[in-house]
C-alpha cells in the first residue's frame, strides 16, 4: 500500500476546481446569451439603450405597439433622449402600431442631423377628447436642423370620424380594453372644428422626408411652415377625394425645396404653394384625386403675398378639379411671378389650366381693386383631356395678369357635350408661341394699363 501524498491530494483539489469554475462560466454565458435575446424589463417597459448607441427603439421606452395603448410618453422619452446625440435615429420599429396623442418634437438643446425611422404604423386618437378644444397639428418637429423623416412604414391620421357630416360617435369602435383616448364614445361625441394636420414641420432647415405613407389626415397631409432646404421623395399621400380640405403637401414660408417621385392623392389640392415660398422645384409626381397642384389661394383679408420661382414639370394629373392653378382674393398685395408649368398630362381634369384673380371660397367676396399681381407665367407642353374647360384665365381689371406664355397646349374633351366651355381669357396679356388645341385667341398683346394697388415684394 502506497503511503499517503499531500501533493498528490493537492493536484487533485486544484483540477476539480478549474472544472467547476469552467462548468460555471459556461452556465452564466448561455444565460447571458438568453438574455440578450429579450427586452430587459424595467419599470417603464425595456431598458434603454446606454453607452455609444446612436439607435433609440420607442419599445426600449416603454411602448406597447399594440394599437390600442397609449405611446406618447414612450415616443417623448425616445425622442428625448435621441436628440441629445448627433446623427441618431429614433426607430419606430415594424410589424407593431402605435397610438400617439398629438406631439411636438421639440429641437431645443437638440443635436443635429437626427433620423426618425418610421418602418411601423402610428395612428391617431379618435376620441374628442384626445384634441381639446381644437389642435393644428397632429405630429410636428420644430426648430431642427437636419431632421430626416423616414421608413417603410405609414402615419394613419384616422380622418373619417372628422370628416362626417353627423360626428357622433359608433358605439361599435369602442374597445372596453383600450385606454380611454382611444374610445371613440364620450359624452360630447363631436370632433373639434379645428381639424389638425398630419405631419409638420416648422422653423426648421435641411428637412428630408421620403419612403413614408401618409393616410387619412384630418386636414393636410404634409406640412411645412418656415423651413428652408426641404427634400420630399418617394412618399405617398392618400385619402379619399372627397374629403374636405386634406392637402397633400402645404408650403408656406419655405424656401429651397424639391419635391420628386411622389403619388398624391386627396381631397384637396395635392400641392399648395402658399405665401413666403420660393425656390421650388416640382417634377416626377402623380396626382389624383384631388384639385391639382395650385399656387394660393394669396391675398386673403388684403394680405400681402409673395411667391417667385416655381418650377413644376413632368408631372401626369388624373380625375382632379383644376391641373395647375393660380388662385388670388381680391384686395391682397404682394405678387406672384416666375413660374413654369411644363410637361403636364392631364386626364379627365375639369379645368387643366386656369389663373383666377377672383377667388373667393363660400361666397359673398366684394369686388376690390387692390390685387396680388401675377406675372411671368409660362405654359408649355400640356396635354391631355378635360371635361369642363380648356383655359381660364380670370385676371383682375385693375391688375392685368402679364407675361402670359404657352406652348403645345394640346387638350381634347373627355366628350362633346353643351355643358364644355371654350378657352376664356379676362385681362389676359401674353403670347402664343405655337398654335394650341383648342385655339386659344383671347390673349391680349402690348402691355396692360397699370392702374391697380399691389405692393412689390
């Protein structure tokens, strides 16, 4: 028998040792490995993202994504803590749908350069009592520099319930389940008058908003308010041609903006180029249903209007009111001029061409002899059919639109009926510069007596 060896005793103490030590590493990898694979649940929902991480996911913020529960405060906590880093992105991720109250993104003490990835659904409350007494916006970002809105996935205003004639509630929408927002039954069932905007942005410079759908806003779709440097591609709008006042894309007080390959469908203009806009270049775009692409209406309760350098081209119109329009109230100041209107293939459009200096929405306008003047004007290579008429130019007596130019105007009836109006001219002063169908012989050449009110611009 051999005699009894610390050593011996010690190596094998020691090996034992290193095999459970190897044993539990392996067990606490494999559970740190399952555990990367959840959310890390903390109070609010999941554990934010810490550390170097420029991407902040809402559901890390606590929100549910399931249609029903209230995000908002989810989507602020996400937005505020992604603004503070440059060139971050706010995911709003795919295959879920949010319920958002109205919000603003606010850019204060923001970093530049920020991306909002929209690849889910957002929608709307439905409830009267999500909106108060009435709110212009839905979602808005204000005051950014560098802000990117973008995705695969679709902002859903939920617009009907504003749209009805009746706007009492259907019991039958009522989730029992649902937070109480979303509960299209409350005790005053009526929707506010002020009717918000989907999207906007305000105050804002290099703005990107492409790959996103937007639907059934209550007003307009997409809004940008006192921006400068907007980019607007590869989107679409859509809601039903009737329903009242839901714009595609609103610009006012912008400057510098591109707007391409995009499919706009609404009950409304598809674009409205109102007052303070300049720079503006259009082409690659679809529109339809709607009222066509119109620069105004300008001049409201005698305003003052500016609006220069509009180019609008490549553009095919399908089952609207109006092509491309100019549209001014009597007794504004201010002008509009230089724009270019080309290559537009219009079909089944009421009145593919038209300039009114007597616009007056609901009736009961005076005549006033003060006017937003409209001058430089140039048409060319507008084809296609129509159902009501041609051209209509209505310009004011006191400030003759001038500077009036078309080329290839090519434009047929839908169908021969008494109800057709031939191209009507009212102070017009231009030139053809090839012949047109239908002949357009109502221009007035020279140059027209300058006898109204307008300040420049």
């Amino acid at each position: 028998m051999r005699s009894f060896n610390p050593y011996n005793i010690t190596i094998i103490i020691l090996i034992a040792f290193l095999v459970c030590s190897s044993s539990f590493s392996s067990c606490s990898a494999r559970k740190s490995k399952k555990a990367k694979k959840g959310h890390h649940k903390g109070k609010g929902g999941s554990t934010p993202p810490t550390g170097g991480s420029t991407t902040f996911n809402v559901l890390d913020y606590g929100a549910k994504g399931d249609g029903k529960t209230d995000d908002t405060k989810a989507f602020q906590a996400a937005w505020t803590a992604a603004c503070k880093k440059q060139a971050s992105t706010m995911l709003v991720p795919s295959s879920s749908t949010f319920l958002v109250k109205p919000i603003s993104f606010l850019g204060a003490g923001c970093s530049s350069d920020i991306v909002f990835q929209l690849d889910g659904k957002i929608i709307a409350p439905t409830s009267s009592r999500a909106w108060g007494k009435g709110l212009q916006h839905w979602i808005e970002f204000k005051n950014l520099k560098g802000i990117t809105f973008k995705g695969s996935g679709t902002l859903d205003g939920q617009g009907s319930v504003w749209w009805k004639d009746s706007q009492t509630s259907d019991p039958s929408e009522v989730d029992t389940h649902s937070d109480d927002m979303q509960r299209t039954s409350d005790k005053s069932g009526k929707m506010p008058s002020t009717k918000p905007t989907a999207l906007r942005f305000y105050g804002s410079s290099k703005v990107t908003v492409t790959g996103i759908t937007i639907v059934n806003s209550p007003q307009f779709h997409l809004k940008f308010d006192d921006c400068n440097g907007v980019q607007v591609f590869d989107m679409s709008v859509s809601s039903p041609g009737d329903s009242p006042n839901t714009d595609g894309i609103h610009l006012q007080n912008t400057q510098n903006v591109v707007i391409h390959g995009t499919k706009l469908a609404c009950g409304d203009d598809c674009i409205s180029i109102q007052t303070g806009s300049s720079n503006v270049y259009i082409h690659d775009v679809n529109c339809g249903p709607g009222h066509g692409i119109s620069i105004g209406s300008l001049g409201e309760d005698n305003t003052k209007a500016c609006v220069s350098n509009i180019t609008v081209r490549d553009i095919t119109i399908q089952n609207t009111m109006t092509g491309v329009r100019i549209k001014t109230w009597q007794g504004g100041s201010g002008s509009v001029q230089n724009v270019k209107f080309s290559n537009i293939q219009v079909s089944e459009v009421e009145a593919p061409i038209v300039i009114d200096q007597y616009y007056c929405d609901g009736g009961g306008c005076t005549n006033k002899t003060s006017a937003v003047a409209v001058s430089g004007i140039s048409y060319e290579n507008i084809k296609g059919t129509y159902t009501k008429k041609p051209v209509y130019f209505a310009c004011s007596d006191s400030l003759p639109c001038k500077g009036i130019s078309l080329a290839t105007i090519q434009l047929k009836a839908v169908q021969e009926s008494k109800g057709l109006y031939k191209p009507f001219c009212w102070e017009t002063y231009g030139e053809l510069r090839t012949s047109t169908e239908p002949p357009i012989d109502c221009l007035k050449t020279g140059k027209p007596p300058s006898s109204g009110k307008s300040s420049s611009c």
